[in-house]
C-alpha cells in the first residue's frame, strides 16, 4: 500500500512540475504567433491544456525550428526540466501499477 501511496505522490508532483513559466513567457514575447498557436485559448476549459500542449511541444523539440536564439536556450533549458518531469511521471505511474500488483497479490 505505501508503494501505492509513493507513486501517487511522485506523480502528482511531476504534473505538478510540468508548467513551463519561462519558455511560457519567452514565446510569449519573441513569437507571438507560436504561442498563439500553442497556448493562446480564451476559454477556461482549454486553458488548462495549455501547459500540456506546451510540455508535449517541448518534448518534441519544437522550439528548435525557431528563428529566435532566445527561444531555443528556453526551449533548451525547458527541456531539461520537461524530460525530468516526463521521467518523474513515469515513474510515479509505474510505481503505481507495481502498488497495484502488489496489493492484489499481497
């Protein structure tokens, strides 16, 4: 039970690191059309996609295509933390499935 207990808190505090505030705000400043398209919802209920679609475009390098060389040292150093985070997810989620196996067997 507490490998359960473990994985949730691991993974609850990788979501909660997930956020990514300062390519968030260079985007924001040096290409308003990227975040625009990225992160520009009006509406409540997308906005809170925002930061997700911003990790997963992170993790696939996106800022890379970027003219901006202030855009892609956030984005470099984003994506440091953003494959710390994804690492910390899994993590979370597989101790979580062994917590699982574990009180079903146990």
């Amino acid at each position: 039970m507490s490998v359960l207990s473990l994985g949730f808190v691991v993974l609850f505090i990788g979501i909660a690191f997930m956020g990514l505030p300062e390519l968030n705000r260079t985007l924001k400043q040096h290409d308003r059309q990227q975040w625009d398209s990225l992160l520009g919802s009006q509406g409540r209920f997308m906005a809170s996609f925002d930061r997700l679609t911003l990790f997963f475009w992170t993790l696939g390098r996106g800022f890379e295509i970027s003219d901006n060389i202030d855009i892609q040292y956030a984005g470099h150093q984003a994506f440091k933390q953003a494959t710390r985070v994804k690492y910390t997810i899994l993590l979370g989620t597989s101790l979580i499935i062994i917590g699982f196996i574990i009180s079903l067997f146990g």
